[in-house]
C-alpha cells in the first residue's frame, strides 16, 4: 500500500470524503453534491459530519462516495481513531485505489489523518494459522491518494511524512505488546532494539547477564534470578548533531510477571504479557525521534527480565543490592517493576547528564483504581515540567493527571533493615508510595518525572477483540520532546 499526498484527485475507484463539522458544511455538501451528480437535499439529511459519522453511495458511474465526519473540534487521538475506525471497518469495501479528500481540514489534521489511516491496516491475529484474505487497498497494489487541495505544499507533506512513519513504528509497538510470553523473552526485546537501531541510524549496546553481574546491577539481577532467560539492560542512544537537548527516558521491561513468590492471582494473570510497556514506550520514541531526525540527544534505558516463580527467585524479606549502592528490602516480590527501575534509573543518572529524566511503567493496579484506562499518573516535583507533560498529554489524547510526590509519604517505603523497602503493605496510595520508591533511585534530578502507564498501556480497543497494545506514550513523548526544544 503507498499513500501518497497530492493536490488533485486521480478520479480513482472510491472516494472518500472527510469533513469537520464546521460552520460551512451545508455549502461544502453542496458542491460535492453537485460534483459527484448527487441529491444536495438527500446529502445534507443523511450526513451531519458527527464525529465517526459515515454515509456512502454509488454514482451513476458504479463509484463508491463515502464520507467521514470529524465532528466539532476534535482532537488529534479523536481524529486518528475516527480514520483508524473508517479504514479498519470498511477496508474490505474499499477499491484498490481511493481518493481521500481531505482539502477541507486544517493543516495539522492531515499528519493525523495519516496516522489513522497506516493503523487501520493493523492486524492482530500474530499466530492465526488460517490465512486471511487481505483488503486490496492494503493489498501490494493498493494506494491511497490524499487529495490536498490549496493546503498541498512542503509543511503538509511533512506533516503526512509524520504520521506515517508514526504509525509505522507505533504497529511495531503493537506487535511487541500483544505477543505472548513465550515468543517475547528479554532476549526477543534485545534483539529488536538492535534491529531497530541498526535501520534507523542510532546505537544500541546489550548489558548480559555477566556484564551486569561484574558492574553490580543487584536488583534487576534479583527480580530475573527465577528465570530461564537472562535478564539485560538494553541502552538505545540517537544523538542528532549539535543536539538542542538531552533527554533521558527509562522503561520498565518484564516481558511477563507472574508475581514471583508472591504470585498473582490466575485471573487475568495471561495479560502480564503487556508488563513490558514501559519499555515499548521508550523503544517507540527513540525509533520514532531517529526516523524523524529531531534535533535532540536521546538515551533510551530499558531494564528487562522475567518475573518467574522458581526454587532461585528472590523471595519477601530478601535484603539486595542497586547499581548506586543503595539496599533494598523486598517485601513483596510482585511489586518488582519499581525494582528494575531503581537499576535503570540509577545507571541513567550515573552514566548521563541529561536535561530531563522521564520513566514510564505499567507500575501499580493503584494507579488503575485512581485513574481507570482513560489517563495515565503524572508523578514529578517540577511544575513547569508537569505543566509541560500534561499539556503534551492534551494535545495527544495520551493524557496524564498528576498526583502528590509529597515528603509525607516517605514513610511508606521506610524500611527498618535497609535503605527502603519495595512495598508499603498498605492497601492505600500505592502508586504514590511506588513513585517515592523510585525517587530515592533519581539522585535528586531536578528535571525527572515518573508516569505510570499500567492502565493505559493496554486495554480494550474497538480494533480487537479483546485487550490489546496501545503504543501510549510514543505520541506523548515525542510531542513533549518538540515542545521543549
């Protein structure tokens, strides 16, 4: 499939039409009507350009005319999913070839337009044994021909360049997250960075499992000590020229948790294939800031292992070590994320000057009870960069609400035998207590701020059947990258 950008229409198969709900759809219906030799009357009654709204017809020359509302000002992740919606449900319907008329829009919508359409291509049936017949707009002849109109010109392809190479890396980030356990080892995340880093133009450089033992990474060696696979610490680095800005990013990577010793419930255990969201966020976003060539230097830490129940896992009341020297007594060994984030964080702080420190992880079911699906936790003692993520959040749909990192709460990660203990043991303010924990792993960074994903990093969709990867985080962070420099 090719979409290509243009300012005219190619008179292709099907066309589609979308339209904001805007002060001039009448006139705007009117001249399609006239255009298409179609009853204006008929049209204006049956389309109100809602948001997700579709209406279609044949023309007298056997050419199928759809037309997609956006509604009233709506948003970038309300205008992606309404085309992702479109593409993903009428792909079978559509010809080869389309014309999508898009002359109408403002400029910025066209990058989302784009982005919503390369998703509704996205297939999640990974291991289907069952071939599936595939769209012929998808198909290796099909094309998608965006009709530009005045707005045509060197800033809409750009924008159109951006959403494709988004979504392109965000159904890279799909894949990951809905694999299975068993086909997404840590060793499967390592060899993906480094494919990725190998096309794209960037670096990165594998910490095994003897490097990490020689160089002290004593908690994310603990919590992957159960495991038959190998724990590692993945570090990416795109580094642009003269970069304007250096920002570090840190992700939390257990490709599965079982709770360890302190084992989860069987219900819905199967979803802890998604406990690597951290990481596939981090992942994305250098991908994506590589592809894109933004003027930044980007470290990308990613601490990944399995969390397994075994005679060797480390167990409640373990006292251990971190990569910074700090102890750290295990109460709960399925609080672990926060874990192998105190070695991620402590390596970043160590081994980088960086401008802003952000990490994200599918941290705590606490987060998910405060928050539902809809947001993510803001975590950070900075307003100006709270102010800064949160309107990222906003301008993505990738929203965050922040909530307290005060002092008071230290208490909770008190232990009375080493520096802090992983678990509060309180059935209250547990996101809080986990972003104190990692905290005290951030050296004082003035700049850093901890986002816990656990309730929007995967989720039900209406594109699968059941709960699957969202890539959240990849538009959130490359929009607070821009935004900063």
């Amino acid at each position: 499939m090719s979409l290509i950008l243009s300012s005219l229409d190619i008179q292709a198969q099907s066309r589609l039409y979308v339209l904001n709900q805007s002060d001039d759809l009448l006139t705007q219906l009117q001249a399609i009507a006239n255009q298409e030799a179609f009853d204006a009357e008929v049209l204006a009654k049956e389309f109100k350009a809602e948001l997700k709204e579709t209406f279609s017809f044949y023309t007298t020359q056997a050419q199928k005319v759809f037309f997609l509302g956006l509604g009233k000002n709506a948003d970038s992740a309300q205008v992606i999913k309404a085309l992702r919606y479109f593409f993903h449900h009428q792909k079978t319907r559509i010809a080869a070839q389309i014309d999508v008329i898009v002359s109408s829009l403002n400029l910025e919508q066209l990058e989302w337009v784009a982005n919503g359409i390369v998703l509704g291509q996205y297939n999640s049936k990974l291991y289907k044994t069952e071939s599936e017949t595939v769209s012929e707009v998808f198909g290796q002849n099909g094309q998608i021909n965006l009709v530009a109109g005045e707005l045509f010109g060197e800033n809409a392809k750009n924008l159109v360049d951006k959403g494709i190479a988004t979504a392109e890396t965000q159904m890279e980030i799909f894949d990951l997250m809905n694999a299975p356990a068993n086909k997404k080892t840590p060793q499967v995340l390592c060899d993906w960075a480094v494919a990725s880093a190998q096309k794209f133009g960037y670096s990165a450089h594998i910490i095994d499992r003897p490097t990490l033992e020689k160089d002290g990474f004593e908690a994310l060696l603990a919590v992957g000590q159960g495991s038959e696979h190998d724990p590692a610490m993945i570090v990416v680095e795109y580094r642009f020229p003269l970069p304007q800005k250096t920002i570090g990013l840190v992700g939390k990577g257990v490709t599965f948790d079982t709770g360890g010793i302190s084992i989860k419930s069987s219900t819905n255990m199967h979803l802890m294939k998604s406990d690597m969201g951290g990481a596939a966020a981090v992942l994305g976003t250098v991908e994506l800031a590589a592809k894109l060539k933004l003027p930044v230097h980007i470290i990308g830490v990613v601490p990944t292992c399995e969390n397994a129940v075994d005679a060797k896992s480390f167990k409640p009341s373990d006292v251990i070590g971190s990569y910074l020297g700090k102890t750290i007594e295990i109460i709960d060994t399925d609080a672990e994320g926060r874990v192998i984030l105190a070695d991620g964080l402590g390596y970043m702080v160590k081994n980088y000057k960086t401008d802003y420190l952000i990490d994200l992880a599918t941290l705590t079911g606490s987060c998910i009870s405060t928050l539902g699906y809809h947001a993510a936790g803001l975590f950070t003692n900075n307003d100006q960069l709270a102010t800064r993520l949160s309107n990222a959040g906003e301008r993505t749909g990738e929203r965050l609400w922040r909530l307290p990192l005060w002092d008071l709460y230290k208490e909770d990660i008190a232990s009375d035998i080493a520096d802090v203990k992983n678990y509060s043991g309180k059935p209250m303010a547990g996101a809080i207590s986990a972003a104190k924990f990692l905290e005290v792993f951030t050296e004082n960074h003035n700049n850093w701020a901890h986002l816990d994903i656990a309730g929007t990093a995967f989720g039900d969709t209406e594109f699968v059947p059941s709960r699957a990867g969202t890539a959240y985080g990849i538009r959130l962070l490359i929009d607070f990258i821009e935004g900063v420099l």
